[in-house]
C-alpha cells in the first residue's frame, strides 16, 4: 500500500529536480549579459540612455557655473 505513494513521491522528486535544472540553465545562460567575468554588473540599455542623459545635463550645468563664475570674477576685477 505505501509502494504506490513513494513511486509516487520519487516521481515528482524528479520531476521537481529537472524542473529546477532547467532553471539554472535558464538562468546561467542569461548570466553573461547581466554580470562581466569581473563580477561587474553591465549597463541595460535604458539605464545606460538615463545616465548619458544625466551626465549631458550635468555638463551643461557646469559648464553654466563656469560662466557665471567668469562673469562674477570679471566684475570683482572691474569693481577694485
């Protein structure tokens, strides 16, 4: 009586291990685009586009400052 149960059991255990076999496949096949063989993270695309977009505005504002501080410097000049 307890036979069938445990063929039963022992099924699905297999079942289950190649079911989670073929996850980490799944899963180490899809690795490389995620992580160099440094152990860096790599860049998505839209994370990638955002941070060019932010480095583009903060070189702009920079290069903002830097004029205001020339124009600011230029008058303290003219003013002594």
């Amino acid at each position: 009586m307890i036979f069938p149960v445990m063929v039963a059991a022992v099924g699905w255990m297999i079942t289950s291990v190649n079911f989670m076999q073929g996850d980490l496949v799944d899963i180490k096949s899809k690795m490389p685009a995620l992580i160099t063989q440094q152990g860096i993270p790599t860049d998505s695309p839209i994370s990638a586009a955002a941070r060019a977009q932010m480095k583009e505005d903060l070189v702009g504002r920079i290069q903002e400052i830097d004029v205001r501080v020339r124009l600011l410097e230029e008058r303290n000049k003219g003013q002594k």
